[in-house]
C-alpha cells in the first residue's frame, strides 16, 4: 500500500468511529431532548456510516496492482463508489425532508434548551472531521475521499440548521414548536445540493473529462527540462482512482535513430514518473521535429 492510500484508508477509519460514535450521541440527545432536528442528524451520521464503509472498500480495491483483464489498474472502482455514496446522501435527505413534514404537521412539545449547548459542540466537531479528512483527501488524491469529508460538512450544515431551529423554538416558546423541524427540511434541501458537488466531478472522471489543465502545464514544463526533447504536442491526461494516465506526444531531432528516439522516450517516462509519483501509465510517442 503507497502513502497515498496509507493516508486515505486512515482518514476514512477517522470517519467510521466518529459517525459511529456521533449518531449514537445524536439519536439519544434527539429522544430525551425532542428535537426531530436531532434525530434527522442521527439518520445523516447513520447512513454516513455505512458510505465510509463503502469509500473504505473502495479505496482498498483500487490499491489492487493492475492484471491482465485491468491493465489500467482498478481505478476507476473509486468513482462508481462515489456514486453509491451519493445515493445514500440522496436517500437520508429524502427520509429527512418526508419526517420533517410529517412532523411539521403533528403537534409535539418544543425541544429541550440544553440541545443547543450539544449541537454547538457538534458543528465545531464536525467541521474540524471535514477539515482533516479534506486535507487527506487532497493529500491522497482520492474522490471517494473528498466525498467522505463532504459527509461532514454536510453533516456540520444540518447541525447549524438544527440550532437555527431550535434556538427559535426555545427563544419564542408557543407556536414555534415546529421551527426545528422546518430547519430538518431545510438540511435535507442542502444535503441534496452536496449530493451535486460531489457526484458532478466523479461522473467527469469516469468519462475521461478534461480536467487536468495544471498537470498538463507542468508535464510540459518537465519534458523541456529532459535532454533531447525539442517540444511537446498532444498531451491526454485522465484520473483513474489515486493515479493519473498520461498520453504525451513528444517533438525530437528527426534525424536521430530509431534507438535513439526509443531512449529518448523512456527518459522522459523516467523524468515523469519521479517528478509525479502520483502517475499511472505513461505513454510517450515520438515526433520528429519539422525543422
């Protein structure tokens, strides 16, 4: 296992013990303090549980070496995990959007005040979670990942929702004994638009999206720094899982020899590969310089 996944793999353990222990404290503190706001909360860690297992077994299948029916690797498992991913954000909003209004609609006692003191506890919780599985997300280059943290931003959204509405309901007493619920509904509404964020950049993935401009910039940039290559023309450049694969198209002297430009090639791949660890396979076709 590379550090990469190393990284990766540790910050999504992070999120199963937090979501783990989270939805049990929400759930409690959503009964005994009568906040469907809570409990809302509770269903979001719940079903956060079970995408980190799946962002888990994903980042695990994509460490797998490339073989003969994968030769690009397993990569792209990461991507169709996302998507599972989102469809349990999609199916918690949905369960939280139908509760709110029913209860939106049936009479229940205000919540209790000491919930606020818990949920200020939990956002600052749940943004320093976003925070570092964010970072570990970049550091490893993992979609599955980035959609993991979105889960606690998210999750630290629905928080704010759910103070908003009962610090209303606390502070203006009768009438307002739904505000926390009508803050539930609101959550759900916001948990489907992060649903979007991170299902559009891993549906661009898997279709080989251009998306890689920087990296594109600094491959140039590296193959220029090698010896005997004039210029650079075409370069493709897709994410599969953590890796990257290159297609470079590489300008040499046209009068040098077969061997020669052969050589040529596999030092730029060389150059490539040390300067990026990150990338897969890396395919380089020479052309000859015109000049």
């Amino acid at each position: 296992m590379n550090n990469n996944h190393q990284t990766a793999v540790k910050a999504t353990y992070f999120s199963i013990a937090t979501n783990i222990v989270l939805a049990a404290v929400k759930a409690l503190a959503g009964v005994f303090g009568n906040s469907y706001a809570l409990i809302a909360d509770a269903i979001e860690s719940t079903t956060d549980i079970f995408s980190s297992f799946l962002v888990l077994f994903g980042l695990k299948y994509t460490n797998r070496p490339p073989d003969k029916n994968h030769p690009y690797g397993h990569g792209r498992a990461e991507p169709l995990i996302t998507f599972i991913v989102v469809g349990f954000l999609i199916i918690s909003a949905v369960v939280i959007a139908y509760e709110s209004i029913i209860n939106v609609t049936t009479p229940h006692e205000p919540p209790k005040p000491w919930t606020l003191i818990f949920l200020g506890g939990l956002i600052i919780w749940k943004e320093i979670s976003f925070r570092i599985v964010m970072r570990k997300a970049l550091q490893s280059n993992s979609s599955a990942l980035k959609a993991d943290a979105w889960h606690h931003r998210s999750d630290a959204i629905t928080s704010v929702a759910a103070f908003l509405g009962i610090a209303i309901a606390v502070i203006f007493g009768d009438g307002y004994e739904t505000a926390d619920d009508w803050a539930a509904l609101f959550a759900s509404g916001f948990i489907l638009y992060n649903a979007y964020k991170i299902f559009r950049p891993a549906l661009g993935e898997i279709m080989d999206e251009h998306l890689y401009d920087d990296v594109i910039a600094n491959i140039r940039k590296v193959a220029k720094e090698v010896d005997g290559i004039v210029a650079t023309e075409k370069c493709y450049v897709r994410k599969a899982g953590m890796q990257y694969h290159v297609d470079l198209h590489a300008v040499v002297d046209g009068n040098i020899t077969v061997r020669h430009g052969h050589e040529l090639a596999h030092n730029l791949q060389d150059g490539l590969r040390i300067e990026f660890p990150e990338f897969g396979n890396v395919l380089i076709h020479i052309e000859p310089d015109t000049l």
